[in-house]
C-alpha cells in the first residue's frame, strides 16, 4: 500500500487508550479529526531513546505555539497497547496537550501505509516515524522519515508548515 500522502483523505481507524479509571477505551480518529486542524504524530515505540527523548518532548514542549497557529488536536500514536502508552504519557506530567493513542495491532499505521518491519531485530511491526497536518481529515503535509532518522517529523517542521 502506497503511504499516505499530501492531498489523500485519512482514513478512519479506531485507536484505544486508558480512562481516567483506567479502563481501556476507543475512539475514532475522524471523531477527533473531522472539522478540525490536527497534527497526528507517529514513533517506532513507546519509551524508545528517539521517540522518548526528541520527537514527543519536541511536540509538548511547542504545544502552545501549536495552538497558538490553529491546531485543535496533537495525536501521537505508537503500535503499542493503551497501557503502555498510558505509562509512557505519566512521563510526561507537564503535557496537556499531546493525546496518546495506542494502535496495538498496527491496523491504522497499516491503513496509513506506514508500517514498518522490524521483525529481524525482535520487534514486530512498528510505525515509520512521521507527522501529519490534517485539515478536516484531508492531509495539507506529510513528514515521513526514511529508517530509523528524525529530520522531517518533529514539531518544529511542522511549526515552519504551519
């Protein structure tokens, strides 16, 4: 499946995360999407060196200036249960913006056409890196990284987009 691209409608998918109770939940991406402008992010895995010390901190910490230009929603997602992501976020006690949703079979990041093999390294399916601007589920730009780089999916490419 050829990946998602600049001008493709995104395709709905539902996502889970943890309650306040801390029960599992689901949503639909559209739900949160449609109508609005939204930045929808995706890392290899929760609580990897990249994902955990650049690519989310880099979105929380421009959470502000996001908003500032018009962003309704940041949606980080990551091929991991809700309560992995859920753990992953309580390292973050200074967020209030960034969402994070899980996708533990890879079934949106497959739909997306951003999957990512990393069986031979013991790790399964994954998420390529990326960042998308989507505007009333249409996608205005797509940063998708090659291997294992973040040059193109970090909030301040997408802040220079904006």
């Amino acid at each position: 499946m050829a990946p998602i691209a600049v001008g493709d409608v995104i395709p709905d998918g539902i996502l889970s995360y943890l309650d306040e109770e801390n029960k599992p939940q689901t949503v639909s991406i559209h739900s949160l999407a449609a109508g609005k402008k939204v930045i929808i992010f995706g890392v290899p895995g929760a609580f990897t060196p990249t994902c955990s010390l650049k690519h989310v901190p880099g979105f929380i910490e421009r959470a502000e200036e996001l908003k500032a230009k018009g962003v309704d929603e940041v949606i980080c997602i990551s091929v991991n249960d809700p309560f992995v992501m859920h753990a992953w976020a309580k390292n973050y006690p200074e967020n209030k913006h960034v969402k994070f949703l899980a996708d533990g079979s890879a079934k949106y990041t497959h739909a997306l056409g951003l999957e990512l093999d990393l069986t031979e390294r013991g790790l399964g399916t994954r998420s390529r890196r990326f960042a998308l601007l989507v505007e009333d589920l249409k996608v205005k730009v797509a940063n998708v990284e090659s291997g294992g780089e973040f040059t193109v999916s970090g909030a301040e490419e997408i802040i220079k987009a904006l």
